[in-house]
C-alpha cells in the first residue's frame, strides 16, 4: 500500500468485531485503536480521524464528509465508557460545546521587548525565497521552517506566538506595535493561515501584549448545523519544501491526517505524532499544547541501526520559561543535555553513560554548579557549590553536607539543611596528621606487638588499606594471622565521614590559595613547577 500524501490507515486485529451501545442504534468496533462505529439500520460505518467524521457502506469506501449529518445516537453515546471521547467531536454535546469555548480562550502574555528580539532568528535554506499566498497580494518565505510573510515592502514573522517586523527578510527583527489587517485575510489553503490567530496589542517602549487562541497551533473551531466542534489541521495537504543540493533540505508544514492526532476533553490537552521508518532507519516528529497552562512544544527523532538522537523543546509564554533537551545514543554510549531558561535565570546539565559508568554535571545563571560520577564498579562522588558558594560534597556514608563560608558544617536531610558537630571528626583527621608525621611513630605501633611491619606480608592486607600501605591506620589493626579487629576506641561511621569531609574541604582551601598566590606572581610559579615536571 503507497500513497503520495498523507492518509489515515485502519488497522483491526483479524475480522471487525462490533459491540452495542446501549439505549441507542450504534455499535462501536472493540479489536481497532482507532474511533469506528456502525450505525443500524443502514449499515453505514462512521469513523472519527482529526476531529471530522467520515463514513462508507463498508471498510473499502469510498469515505465521504459526514460532520454536518451525524444520526442523532450519537449525541446519546453514555459518558464514562471507553469509547465516550468522541462525544468532544460531536456538535451539539455539552462535550464539544465545552471544547470550543476552551479553544477559544486566547493564551495571552506581556512580552519584554529586548528578550524576544535577542530569542528571534530565522534561517533559510540559501537566499530569502517567497511565493504568492494564494487570493492575495501578499508573499510568504518557503525555504525556511518560519512564518515570514511579506507585505508592501516590510517583512512580519510570527515566531513563538509574537510578532516582528523588519525591512529586510534577513532581520534584523524588532517586535511589532501593530499588524496589517490584510494578513488576517490569509485562506485556510495557504500554509500560513495559522498566524490569522496571534493578535498584538498594547504596545508601550518596553513590552508588547500578544495573545492567541488554539488556531495557532493548529486546533480549529468548525460549524455543523446542529453547533460546532473542534478540528484539528485545516484539512487541506501542504506540500513541503525540498532541496537537493549537497546537503538537502526538508520543510514539511503540519498534516491534518496521519498524525494520531489526540484530545483530553477534560484539560483541553491536545497533542500530535508523526513518523516514517524503513530498512535503514527511522524519523519522527511531535507537538502538543496544553491551555490550561499555555505550554506548547515540539520534538524530532532519528533513529538508524548506529545509534539516533531526539530533540525536544517547550515554551510556556504565560511565565516566559522554556526548556529544551537533546539526547543521543550509539552502540557504545548514551550522552545528552537540557537546559531550562526564564528571562536571565537558566539552569543546563550534561551526562553521558558507557560501559566505565556515568558522570553528570549542572551549572546555574546564580553560580550554583556540581559533578557527578558512579563507576561500574560500584565507586560513586558528588561536589558542588551552591548560589552563596558554599561548599558541598558527597559523604562516605551516602549523605549530603554543606560547608558555609563560616566553616560551619549543614547535612541534607528530607529537603533541609541540618546543623552538624563535625568536632570529633575534626579530632580524628587532626590526630592521624600527627600520627602520619610523628618520627615515634613506627617506635610506637612496633611495640604494640606488630611483627609484620617493614617485612612482606604473609597475607593480603585488610580490607580498606591499599596495597603496600604504610598509613597509620594500619599499624598495630592487623597481624600475619588474624584479621583485622576493630578498636573499641574506633570513632563512629559518621565521624569517618565528618574526618573525610574536612579533608576534602581543606584541600579544596589549599587549591584555592594555591591558584590565588599564582595568579598574584602571574603564574611564574606555576609555570616553574609545570617545567621542573617536565624535566623529569
């Protein structure tokens, strides 16, 4: 089966098996995903595709329009069963009488003028080319995925629900007081017409207001002659733009059909899939819109048997936050980053997993940033430092602290910061410096009867000293025949921690005063050391 447009295919599992529907003379098809009814007595089957509804005599066709002469059963079609979701697209139903005043409820937002001017680019596939929008004197730009259109000699782009206007089709692009009335008279035939639904008004020096309905992004208000209902596409098919030079270029402009298109009645959330696949490979796209919020967005996958990458974004303009993500993949690896912005503030991770393991990182517009790891082995750390620049690490023992610019210790604990004692850690870190120093030291831990010292071992060392270590912690803790035992003066887990934590956090310190003193002498010091290294 081939067709050169886009086209809707039902698919049922074996032979078409009907069920009833009570109190009416329907019947709805049980072993299909997609929206099939058949009508008695005569026969005809009704399908829902977009919104619109279609019939036949039977499954072959032909398929006529049948929006404005639905039977009246219908209307009657009970709520609350799995098939009651096209009530929405029945006219005449408290359903679809509540689609479309929810679709008509214009997303509105006061846009800072030098934010969306510095967001705007467009991009084309070589030079600016236009063509005629149909039943006008106006053109519209085809080599680029945005909505330019000319008219007179000045350009308009609608771009995130906001207009522009500039006296070149290159930009640069200033936000728009007013648009002629002329582009509100763009037909439903030509690719554009869903900018007829973005108004501007109350301009002043630093905002504009814009505010759109669900025309915009392609949700459409149709009469029958028993009420309205909502549609999704204008039903008519666009044909996209292709280039092929030595990098082609494909703009495809939104379908009507094919697209699994989706509507939740209840929160007015309506969203739409496309794909293509083949021997090699695998694309697909998607967008959705949420009234209730304002947020829309948008993705685009690839996939072949090396690997693939998707993308997506969303803007919500009621609070000017977007975000967006991309993530790749092959046979080896899995990589990807995200980034959410609102006016100045932003915040972008990164990681990437193989088969050594995972590492992550994240950075803020306050200063806020951290890294990440966990091994396949089983070994994992985590630093950061938050908008104040207090330090943060990983514990030993699974834990989160804080160290502030006071030096006073905070854990992280069920979503607060807890004070802490890390005394007796501090204790502990400072006794093995002495220790570690000490010239008494190997005197001391021989006479607590420690024959295996400064010889070779007869057995492996203990658990948690590394291999010919000769740190104090392993003098006099274990013998050449027995294991390690701990001392009844051994400090807590949570001393170990606090004792690690204050390591890290003093050579963090001593980092610091080292690249202060360097940048002071301007890096000759360094610079010395770097050299002596390499003589070696």
């Amino acid at each position: 089966m081939f067709t050169d447009k886009p086209a809707e295919l039902i698919v049922f599992r074996g032979q078409p098996i009907y069920s009833k529907i009570p109190g009416t003379n329907l019947s709805y098809a049980t072993n299909t995903e997609s929206k099939v009814f058949l009508h008695q007595p005569d026969g005809l089957i009704y399908v829902l595709i977009s919104g619109r509804w279609f019939r036949a005599n039977n499954l072959a066709g032909p398929w006529t329009y049948a929006g404005n002469s639905l039977p009246r059963d219908f209307a009657l079609i009970p709520p609350g069963q799995s098939y009651s979701g096209v009530l929405v697209s029945v006219p005449g139903t408290q359903q679809a009488s509540d689609a479309v005043l929810l679709a008509q409820v214009p997303t509105t937002a006061v846009v800072n003028r030098a934010a969306a001017e510095a967001a705007v680019k467009v991009a084309y596939a070589g030079p600016p080319q236009f063509v005629t929008i149909p039943s006008t004197s106006m053109y519209y730009a085809v080599n680029t995925p945005d909505k330019v259109i000319r008219v007179g000699s000045l350009y308009y782009l609608c771009f995130q629900g906001i207009w522009f206007v500039s006296t070149s089709p290159n930009g640069p692009w200033k936000t728009a007081d007013s648009v002629p009335a002329v582009i509100y008279t763009i037909p439903p035939a030509s690719p554009m017409y869903n900018v007829t639904y973005v108004v501007v008004s109350n301009p002043t020096p630093t905002t504009v207001q814009t505010s759109y309905s669900s025309g915009y992004l392609g949700v459409f208000v149709v009469g029958a002659a028993v009420g309205t209902a909502i549609v999704y596409g204008t039903g008519y098919y666009y044909p996209p733009y292709v280039y092929y030079g030595p990098r082609p270029v494909y703009y495809p402009y939104p379908y009507t059909y094919g697209v699994a298109a989706v509507y939740n009645p209840y929160t007015g959330f309506y969203g739409v899939g496309r794909e293509v696949y083949g021997p090699y490979g695998s694309a697909g796209t998607a967008a959705w819109y949420n009234p209730s919020t304002g947020t829309y967005g948008r993705a685009v996958t690839t996939q072949n048997a090396y690997g693939g990458h998707t993308y997506a974004q969303a803007y919500n303009p009621w609070t000017g936050t977007y975000a967006a993500t991309s993530q790749g993949h092959n046979q080896y690896s899995q990589w990807g980053s995200s980034v959410v912005t609102n006016g100045d503030n932003w915040a972008q991770a990164q990681h990437v997993t193989n088969s050594q393991g995972s590492a992550g990182s994240f950075q803020t517009s306050k200063g806020s940033a951290g890294a990440g790891f966990s091994g396949a082995n089983g070994n994992s750390g985590f630093v950061a430092k938050d908008a104040n620049n207090n330090n943060v690490y990983a514990g030993a023992d699974g834990n989160v602290y804080k160290k502030d610019s006071n030096g006073n210790w905070s854990k992280y604990d069920n979503g607060n910061w807890t004070p802490v004692d890390p005394s007796t850690g501090a204790a502990q870190a400072k006794q093995q410096k002495q220790n570690s120093t000490s010239p008494n030291s190997l005197t001391q831990s021989q006479s607590k009867g420690s024959s295996n010292l400064g010889g070779q071992s007869a057995t492996p060392p203990s658990a948690g000293s590394g291999s010919g270590s000769t740190t104090p912690r392993a003098f006099g803790q274990s013998s050449q025949t027995q294991p390690a035992q701990p001392s009844a003066q051994a400090p807590s887990s949570g001393n170990n921690t606090m004792g690690q934590l204050q390591n890290d956090s003093q050579s963090r310190a001593r980092g610091d005063q080292l690249e202060q003193f360097q940048n002071r002498e301007g890096g000759g010091g360094a610079g010395a050391a770097r050299g002596s290294r390499r003589q070696r």
